[in-house]
C-alpha cells in the first residue's frame, strides 16, 4: 500500500500500475481465503463481520480498477480511503487472531 501512494507522489516510483495489478491480486486471494474462513468461523460472529468487511472494500474499489484513465480520483481515493480501510481492518483482524495464532 505504501509503495502505491508513493508511486502517486514521486517521479522515481514509475511502476504504480504494476503495483497497483499486485495490490489487486493480494486483495483476490484475502478475498478467496475469506470464503473458505467464513464457513471455518461458524458462530464467530465478530470474525465473520470482520471477513465481511473487507468484501465491502473490495466492493469500493472495483468501480477504480475498470476505469483506470481516471487517475485523479483513484489516487485520492487510494490515499484518503482505501488504504485508511485496509490498514484497520487489517490491524483487527491480527489483532482478533492472535491468540488463535499463537496456540
């Protein structure tokens, strides 16, 4: 996510698509690991809310990976929103599983 709003703000970032196609894929594969956690959850009301969000976020972002000529607005869109999402959710989630993990 870093490297992405870097390539948005500096000249020596030149690969922000290649990031971005990266970023995608990542967000494809938590979204396909979500399917099979979801049903692993059972009753895990709160982990299940949790996977939930993160497919609202996925849905947010399609509309900006079909238009990529608007950059501008992807661009904010990546450094206001998306990425403010992305790093909650993903600090509740480790921290939710933590101590799933560490057993």
């Amino acid at each position: 996510m870093y490297d992405l709003i870097q390539s948005f703000e500096s000249m020596e970032y030149t690969e922000g698509e290649r990031i971005m196609d990266d970023l995608v894929d990542a967000f494809i594969q938590i979204d396909t690991t979500h399917s099979g956690m979801f049903h692993l959850a059972g009753d895990d009301e709160h982990l299940q809310n949790q996977i939930l969000l993160f497919d609202q976020i996925i849905d947010e972002l399609k509309p900006f990976t079909l238009n990529k000529d608007d950059t501008l607005p992807f661009q904010i869109y990546i450094k206001e929103e998306l990425s403010v999402l992305f790093i909650q959710w993903k600090r509740e989630v480790q921290a939710y599983l933590l101590p799933y993990l560490l057993h």
